[in-house]
C-alpha cells in the first residue's frame, strides 16, 4: 500500500496538477500575447480587416482612355473625377459618395458597416477615436467602470461615449450623469474602459456610430474585427453590399504592424507549440493511467483470491488516485488565485479565473474518466494470467 501510494499517488499528484495548471498557465499567456497585439493597435485584433471606399482616381486609372489637366482632375471617356474628393459633373456621369441619410434614417457607412451578419465588431477608426456598431457576441474592450454600449445602442442619434481613463479629466456633471464634450456635442460617459496597467486603450474614445455626423463618419477608415472565418465572410458581404449602392467596391488596406509583431515575428505560441503542448499532456496522462493499471496487478489478484468483491477492488484502487489527483487541481486553483491576486497576467480578472475555472473542471472530468478503464480491466482481470507471470 505504502509503493502504490508513494508512486501512484504522486503520479497522479503531478499528472493533474500539470493537467490543470500547464494548459491554464499556457492560455494565459496565448490569451495574453492576443491582447498585447489587440492593445498595441487599440484593441484590434491581428484577425481585423481594414479597408475603405475603392479610390476613384483608381477605378478611373481601370478605363481606356486617361487625361489629367492642370487642376489635377482626371478624365475618362465616361467620369470626371476631383483628386480632391468633391464630385465633378462629366458629360456622360458623375461620381460622388453621398454619405447622408436614406429615408431609414441610415447613413451609407451605418448601413454597409451594419449589413453584416454573424458575430463581429465595426467601427469607423479616426486615430484614437472609435465610432462603434456591433453585432452578435463578441468581445468587447475592457471597462473599468460602467459599461460599454448595447448592440442597440450602437446605431442611436443619443449621444453615448465609453471613454479611456486619459479623457477623465475632460468630463463633468450634470444631474448625476457625466459628460465629455467631442467637438461642439455634449457626449453621455456610459463606461471608462482601460487595464489594471497602463496601455493604448486609456487614450481612446470610443462613440457610438450612430450619434456621429454623417460628413465625420467618411473622415476615417473602417475596420471589421471577430472570429478570423467570421470577419471575412462579413468582409464579403459588406463588399457585395457596397459594390450595390454606390456601383463600387471596398478596398482592404494593410493590417497596421505592432511592436509586439516585430517582436516574435508574428507567430507565438500558437499552431506549432499547441499542438505540441496538448500532445505532451495527452501521451503523459495516457502513459500514467496506463501505469497506474499495470502496476498493481499482483495486489488486485490477490484481493480476488481471499474474496474480495470487484466493487471493493475498483473503490481501493480508485479512491487514493483520485484522491491524489484532486489534490493536484486544487493545488492549481490555490496557484490560479495567487497569480489572480497579484496580476500576473495583463489580462481582465474574469477571464483569467474563467480559464482556471474552465481547466480545473476539464481536468477533474479527466480524473472521473479514470474510473471507466480501471472498471473495465478489473472485470476483465484474468488471474490465471497473474499468477503465472509471478
């Protein structure tokens, strides 16, 4: 008892703890690295798509015949173009992008950047301004304080900003609510958004898209952020949509370099490494259960012959694994909230207790599984078998 208990219990002992806390520790820090990339951009992730509207001195430079006069417009056989960007009137056509509102009520950049479908984030990207739609589930930035906008919300005239903790200083009050003045409109504060450390997102403004004037939604780019499969079937879509109203399609445009890009040179612990590290874990917690059932087969006969019944068997012989395992997780959960406490991670708290939650509750259904194959070897124990090798 006391070899099965120094050996096996130990084996378990560490198999769970590494179960639990290796994949825990490991998500954390992917999970960490995602948000060091998505922070650097202004919490844009490396799956987001930027574009804008297709220029129109390219879409001019695709027809046959080309004159640029003194004024610096360009001439085609079927447009007249202003390099500027105000509409010229052609003989045969004229092109502008008229951003104001159809009868809905819907701005063009409202309606393409709400025409999406499935889960993802959009927003029209002005420096350190964010004039934000979304739809479905997704992740929005961190808040501090408050909230951030309902999907609802984000296409209303009511004027609602989420602010970094720079612009506080910027804010006052009225009638219990605080305010922050974005040119010569007075914005409702709903939320401050920011980390437990200083970062890029304590300098953003993030406004709802619909309280923004149609003429100052054209005067940035557009991004599309989410799921990688996600944002590029919305992608597409608000193409199609796009080429429909205004005869023209979007052109995506350079995915804005990070530090921490240059830094591990675009790939860190991801597709490589995880495969690996999940294998590793698979091989040891099948090499030890493997271990754990092959080891004791001298006392299990023995248990058979004096008469001892396959339930007493399969419970002492279950009972001090889990035991030892058990006592792996909780180990991992103690170590999850020292490191929870003194933020270890540049992460939101929830999440990281949220993956210790998630991996102690993955690891111990990985120890209840342990029951099933010790059950079934025990019922198939031939001790004929043991009793010859010994």
């Amino acid at each position: 008892m006391r070899n099965f208990l120094s050996h096996n219990g130990l084996s378990s002992f560490l198999l769970f703890f590494c179960l639990s806390f290796v994949a825990f520790f490991y998500q954390c820090v992917d999970a960490e690295y995602n948000l060091n990339q998505q922070i650097d951009r202004g919490f844009i992730s490396r799956n987001a798509i930027f574009f804008t509207f297709e220029d129109p001195s390219e879409v001019a430079a695709s027809t046959n015949t080309i004159e640029i006069n003194a004024n610096g417009e360009i001439h085609d056989e079927n447009t007249t173009f202003d390099l500027g960007g105000s509409p010229i009137a052609a003989a045969d056509k004229t092109f502008t992008i008229d951003n104001s509102p159809d009868k809905s009520g819907r701005t063009l950049v409202e309606r393409i950047l709400s025409s999406g479908k499935g889960n993802y984030f959009a927003s029209v990207h002005t420096g350190t301004g964010r004039y934000v739609y979304y739809r479905g589930d997704i992740q929005t930035p961190p808040v501090l304080e408050g909230r951030f906008f309902t999907s609802e919300e984000c296409l209303s005239k009511d004027r609602l900003a989420v602010i970094g903790i720079n612009y506080l200083d910027q804010t006052f009050k009225e009638d219990d609510n605080l305010f922050l003045m974005v040119g010569n409109e007075k914005y409702r504060v709903v939320g401050t958004v920011g980390l437990a450390v200083t970062s890029t997102l304590d300098q953003l403004l993030f406004l709802n898209l619909g309280s923004v004037s149609s003429e100052e939604q054209m005067k940035g780019r557009f991004y599309i952020d989410g799921d990688a499969k996600d944002v590029s079937m919305v992608y597409s879509h608000m193409n199609e949509v796009c080429s429909q109203q205004i005869g023209i399609p979007l052109r995506q445009l350079t995915l804005p370099t990070t530090l921490t890009d240059i830094v591990s040179g675009g790939v860190f612990m991801k597709k490589y490494l995880q495969v690996l590290v999940f294998s590793f874990l698979t091989l040891i917690y099948i090499s030890i259960l493997s271990k754990a059932l092959s080891s004791d087969k001298k006392r299990i006969g023995s248990m058979l012959l004096v008469g001892v019944s396959k339930k007493r068997i399969i419970r002492q012989t279950f009972f001090p694994l889990f035991v030892f395992g058990l006592i792996g997780i909780v180990v991992t959960c103690i170590l999850s909230g020292i490191l929870i406490h003194f933020n270890f991670f540049s992460l939101p708290k929830s999440s990281v207790a949220g993956e210790a939650l998630r991996w102690s509750l993955i690891s111990l259904l990985l120890l209840a599984l342990w029951l099933v194959p010790l059950i079934v070897h025990i019922n198939r124990f031939i001790l004929r078998e043991v009793l010859r090798e010994s």
